[in-house]
C-alpha cells in the first residue's frame, strides 16, 4: 500500500493518475479524498436481480446489469471491411441491444450467458432500445479468475455510483476502492460522546459500509451516520452564530409601565389572541436582554403579525429609542404606514395639534417619494421625532440615519437577503434588535436550517371572529359554465356590499420578464400559452359580466403613487373589483373585501395561493377564493389547487410546496454544477435528525463555544463549510 491517508483534505491526486483526477473534478466535482468517500451509491443492484430494462427511458445515461442473451457478428453492408457486432442483453423478459463497430474482439468477453454492468446512454434504434459502444463489465464467472476491476463486484450487493459519460460506475466504484484501501486511522470530527449515546457508527467503518456493503442493514447504518454528520455540522455551524449574537452587546430595552406601549394596548379594539400575548412576552423578554434578539416570527396570513410587532416597537420607542420597518414592497410600506398611524391614533401625532405629547410619530420612507417628503422624513429618522420609521429598501441606503436605532422589523423574510438585514444592522453603535416576520409557514426543521441562526416563535391561531376562506377550483375545460357563476358570485359579493379581487399572473402589455410580476410558477412555461394579463382581462371584464361595477387595476408597473391612490380607494370602499397581479399577494389588509377569483392559478405556486387567499376573509363576512384553471383533471397542476381548496392549513400547503422543489431550492442553494453539501440529509424526511443534531450542537457548543476541545470538528468544519454553503446560509 502506498500512502495512508489521515486526513481527507488530500487531493485525489494521491490515489489516481492526473487524467482520472481531472475526469473526477470536473465531471462529479470531486477534488478530495473526503470528497470521493462522500460520492453515495445512486442505488446498489443485487448480484441475482437483473435491472427491469423495460424501464428505461430514452436519452438516460444509466448502468444496467443484465446477461448476454445473443452475440452476433456481421460486416457492414456499406461499408467493406467493418464489422458490426450485436449483442442482446436480457433481464430475463425483455432485451436490450448492445452495438460495437469493428471490435469484434469483445466476441471472447461477450458470452452468452455472463452477466455485467453494461453502462451508456439509451438510443432509439429501428424502435429498439439499444446502447451505443457501451461501457461494460462483466461480472466474476464461476472458474474465471477475478480481475482487479471486477473486485468491487465480489459481494452480493453492488454499489451503483451516480457517473458520468467519461467515467462508468465502477470506474468511480475503484477509486472509491483505493480510497478506502488507503485509509489510516481518520480523525472522527464527531464527539466520541454523541456518537456513543446516539448509537451512530465510526466514520471509517460507516464509509466502508456504504461503498462496499455486505447487507442492506449495514448499509442502513452507515447512512445514519453519514446523514447525522450532514446535520450535525451545519446545526454546529448554526448553533456558533447563535452563541456569536449573543456575545454582541446590545442595548436593553425592557418595557416600561406607563408609557406608548400600555397606551396602546388599552386604546386596541380588540383583545390579543394567546399566542400574540405569548409571543409578546418572548420578544420582551428578549428586548430587555443586553444582546440582540435574533427572532423569526411566523404566523398565518391574518394571524395578527403586525400588532405584535407594533407592541415591540413601542417599546423600544419607550426606552427613548427608534424602530425601523422594512417592507417588501411599496404597496406594503404604504400600507402598514397608513394602518399603524391609525392604529396608533392621537399617539403617533405627537407635535401634532390634539396629538398626545407623550406619542411619537410615525415616518415613511420609500423610493420614489417626491424629495420634499423625503427630506422630511429623513430629517424625522435622524433627529429622533419618528419613533417608528417605516419604508421600503430606501431605509438601507446609507444616507438613512438614525438618532437611535433599537429594532428592526423585518415585514415578509422571504423578499430580504441577510445582507440587506446587515446593512440596516450597522445603522446603530450597536447592533439593534431584529425580528424578521414571515408569513410563509415553513415546517419547523426547515425554518431550523433555513433561518437556522434565529430563534422561532409561531402564531397558529387567527384572531377570533375570522370566518373561514372558503375556496373552490373552476376547470373552465370541462366545466365552461363555472366560469360564468364564478363572476355571478363576485357580482353577488359586490350587491352585498363588499368587494373583490381578481388575480391575474401577467400585467400585459409588453413581451418577456417585464411583464410577469414575480409568479413562482411551478413548472415550465414553455409551450403553454402566455398566462392571462391584468390588462387584456379587464376590459372583457368590464364590458362583460362586471359591467356596471366599479373596476379598477392594480400592478407592478404603475407609479407608486399611482399604486397607492388605488389601493387607497379600494381600502376605502370607491372600488368594488380591483383586477391586479400577485402584488396583492403580501400583506394587504382590506377587511371589506370578501371574494377573490385566481385567473390561471395553476400558474402561481401553492404557498403563493395561499398567500393570496389570505387577502379575503380577513374581516366578520366569509370569504371565497375561486381558482380557475385550464389544467386537466388528475395533472399535478390540479392535484396542487385540490390540495390549496382542500385545507386552509398553510404549514400543510407549504409542505406540499417543499415536497415539490428540489432540496437545493427548499435550501435556496444554487444548482449550478457544484457538489450540494446535503447529500442524504432532506429537511422534509429527517426532522427528527435535523432535531437531534441541533440539540446536540446546541449543547456541544455551549460548553465549548471555539471547539478547542474538538480539533477534528474544527477542521471538518473548516473544510466542509464551503462557499456553497454559506452562500445558502447567507439567504437566511
Ligand atoms: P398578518 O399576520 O397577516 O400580518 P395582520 O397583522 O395584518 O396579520 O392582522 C390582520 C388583521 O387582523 C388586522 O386588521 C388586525 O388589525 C386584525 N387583528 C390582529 N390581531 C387581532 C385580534 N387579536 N383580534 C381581532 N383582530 C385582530
Ligand atoms: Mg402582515
């Protein structure tokens, strides 16, 4: 044996030649030692069980193990002096052809009746399935002697590695071989104790289980145990920014008796749920904490975020200090603007004739605001007047100052990156307190690596009083007539009093991105026709079936004061049908408007549905959601909108929506050709080892917060948490 590997930073080069070294990076992205231990079987074929041929599907790279059912060899007829060699693999039902040009030396491998990996691309050949120039290898015959390559081929069960065009699976199964050949005694990254009492196996055993099993049951432990490393590494890396916030010095801002807060709560017209009083309890608790509050709410469309953050800005206003709000969109700013100052009533009117002396006043500041208001609202942020300063991306620019920032309220997550949270972060001396709100229920373990550096707390009830959004599917294919009783009920809505919405994916108008608002179309738009637009829709609308109503739109291209003029009116009852895009989707809050009809809402995602859904039923009347749709019946387009009308749970629907991504989008890591560094870890299936591993994270760094006691962690740590992964993280 030549070398003995310790470390599996080592390059591959130390174990293959230059040539299979660069196929390795650059067809499976592998550089290290540590890498190519990493590279799992796809799947493992068992010596007795032939692949099902019949199951492969055109243009697929795949590796077949099948037995040499017919040889036959010809010469071309268009070409003299070439041969052709055919040889028929079967799984024992159907067959599959395998093609050689001119190699009629294989005759003597190829034999009836042996048995190999036969590995290509699949082709269409004369209505038959055959593999061009295969790569092959034939399995050990009874009597021949083993070679070297078909060692990996000895036990029962035979790893099959995901490959490339330039290297067949067992190419890359023998470099594994050498690799684990060559291993000396690795350093465990993971502590001797949580191995010990969560019963996982060593890292050189649970490595060599994987690559060369004997069974399925050791395959099954070893991948516990390469799959807790997933976890447990990132929970540490999570669990180290967490111990980090809360060395950050911050200044405490406990809640003061008597002031803008108990105000506000005893001028509420409503009483709090339990969970915004608990909630509101956490956060001051954290408030008043001397390090920062890192805290993700979330909570159901309507559940009442905004009061719960309102009560914690007040507080921090209290204490002498300032909050900021950031929102999504200008039709989101605008609008908790109008609706806090009301809320806030004579208390947000301080300086202000009948305003109470003991109130603040409440700022807003957006981008296209004309440069006299924004003066002065600039003006308010940094003298200190605006208690609370409430505003679009304009509140991160640097010319935004503040006299003393305490909190930043971050309104819909999703739409911010960490280094927009960053830069209103370093408008303090010292760092202010964040809480980030989101109403996109995630499953908790996915909010755990997501958002894995902020503590969670959840709203589930709605206030009392909401009356359930009922919704339905309208298939216009089959069902033409539903469509009209769909315009029936909004007009029915609108005779009642109320008002409506209707969403359409596109604005109109102009051709390619600009005019798509941002719709999370699950599936290719190619080959569909253009979704509908707001402006086509409209006119037929008001000549049509809503003729006689006041209609209005609404969407991303109009001005911003444009914008808020309509929405303005549409909160104020002067518009009956606002038809817009998905920039009603977050946030907006108008009680009186009580149905909503989806255009095309098979475009749009499930948890995007239910976002909009939340815009209806928001006040005392019932709400329905209509989604009209072209998609046929039983097509994982309408099974998505059966399941959005089938519960009004939005943690359940945001689930269906991860089941559906990919786990590098459920992460946001990026695709791009790089090794994703979650392997076998899916935050959906592995909840409970997600928790484990936090847990356990958790407690190993509280008690060694630099890991000076673990060496091999630090490395790992070091090494493993590449630039894929912080990129993700860094979308947290
Ligand atoms: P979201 O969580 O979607 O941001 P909001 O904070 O916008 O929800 O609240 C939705 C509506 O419910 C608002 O009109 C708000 O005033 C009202 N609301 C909030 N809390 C309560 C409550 N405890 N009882 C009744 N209405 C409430
Ligand atoms: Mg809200």
């Amino acid at each position: 044996m030549a070398t003995r590997f310790r470390s599996l930073d080592e390059p591959v080069e130390a174990l293959v030649g230059d040539r299979t070294a660069r196929v390795l990076a650059e067809g499976l992205q592998i550089n290290t030692v540590g890498d190519l231990l990493r590279h799992y079987p796809r799947r493992y074929a068992e010596r007795g069980d032939l692949t099902d041929l019949a199951s492969l599907q055109p243009d697929e790279e795949v590796t077949v193990l099948a037995e040499v059912a017919s040889v036959t060899e010809r010469p071309m007829w268009n070409r003299p002096k070439s041969s052709l060699l055919e040889v028929i693999v079967t799984d024992g039902r159907g067959s599959l052809s395998l093609t050689f040009f001119n190699q009629k030396w294989r005759l003597k491998d190829l034999q009836v009746g042996r048995r190999g990996l036969f590995a290509g691309k699949v082709g269409i050949y004369q209505r038959k399935r055959q593999l061009t120039h295969p790569d092959y290898q034939l399995l050990p015959d009874d009597g021949t002697s083993i070679d070297e390559d078909a060692e990996s081929f000895a036990g029962a069960l035979i790893p099959v590695y995901p490959a490339t065009k330039a290297l067949a699976s067992w190419k890359v199964a023998n470099c594994v071989r050498l690799a684990l050949d060559s291993l000396g005694s690795i350093e465990d990254p993971l502590p001797e104790e949580i191995r010990r009492r969560r019963n996982l196996l060593p890292l050189a055993e649970a490595f060599r289980l994987v690559h060369r099993p004997q069974t399925r049951d050791g395959i099954r432990h070893a991948l516990e145990r390469l799959r807790y490393d997933e976890a447990f590494v990132l929970q540490v890396t999570l669990a180290q920014r967490r111990a980090e916030t809360a060395r950050q010095p911050a200044l405490a801002r406990p809640r003061q008796p008597g002031g803008l807060a108990d105000a506000f709560d005893s001028r509420l017209p409503f009483v709090l749920t339990e969970g915004q009083v608990a909630v509101g309890e956490t956060i001051f608790e954290d408030l008043s904490a001397d390090h920062p509050m890192h805290r993700l709410l979330q909570g159901e469309v309507g559940s009442g975020k905004t009061v719960v953050a309102l009560r914690a800005m007040l507080t921090v206003v209290d204490s002498g200090g300032q909050a900021a709000l950031l929102a999504p969109t200008e039709v989101l700013a605008q609008q908790h603007h109008r609706s806090i100052t009301a809320m806030l009533g004579p208390l947000a009117e301080r300086g202000m004739l009948g305003g109470s002396d003991a109130g603040t006043q409440v700022a807003l500041l957006t981008g296209s605001q004309g440069s006299s208001q924004r003066r002065q609202a600039l003006l308010a942020a940094a003298s200190g007047d605006a208690g609370i300063v409430v505003g679009t991306h304009a509140l991160l620019e640097e010319k935004v100052e503040f006299f003393d920032l305490g909190l930043v309220v971050v309104d819909e997550q999703h739409r911010f990156g960490v280094e927009q949270r960053a830069a209103l972060v370093a408008k303090g001396d010292k760092p202010p307190h964040v809480l980030v709100m989101t109403a996109t229920p995630i499953p908790r373990t996915v909010a755990m690596t997501v958002f894995g550096d902020l503590e969670i707390s959840t709203l589930t009830e709605l206030p009392e009083g909401r009356s359930p959004i009922a919704t339905h599917v309208v298939p216009v294919l089959e069902r033409p007539t539903y469509l009209e009783r769909a315009w029936q009920r909004v007009r029915e809505e609108v005779d009642a009093g109320h008002q409506a919405y209707v969403v359409c994916p596109r604005i109109g108008d102009a051709e390619g991105a600009d005019d798509l608002e941002p719709v999370d179309d699950p599936e290719s738009p190619e080959d569909r026709r253009p979704p509908l637009a707001v402006l086509d829709v409209t006119p037929m609308l008001v000549e049509g079936p809503l003729s006689g109503m006041r209609v209005e739109i609404l969407h991303g291209r109009m001005p911003p004061e444009a914008k808020d003029e309509v929405m303005r009116r549409f909160a104020g009852g002067d518009i009956d049908v606002l038809v817009a895009t998905t920039v009603v989707e977050v946030g907006v809050d108008v009680p009186n408007a009580t149905g909503m009809v989806v255009m095309d809402a098979d475009r749009f995602g499930v948890s995007q549905l239910h976002q909009l859904r939340g815009r209806v039923g928001r006040g005392s009347a019932a709400g329905i959601c209509l989604l009209v749709t072209e998609a046929p019946p039983a097509s994982p387009s309408r099974e998505r909108l059966d399941a959005v009308a089938a519960t009004l749970d939005g943690f359940e629907l945001s689930r269906v929506d991860l089941e559906n991504r990919r786990e590098g989008d459920v992460l946001g890591a990026s695709q791009s050709g790089r090794r994703s560094s979650l392997r076998l870890l899916s935050v959906l299936r592995h909840e409970d080892v997600i928790q484990d591993a936090r847990e356990d994270a958790s407690g190993l760094i509280a008690a060694d917060p630099s890991l000076s006691g673990h060496p091999a962690l630090r490395s790992a740590l070091a090494a493993m948490f590449d630039e894929e992964r912080t990129e993700y993280l860094e979308k947290g």
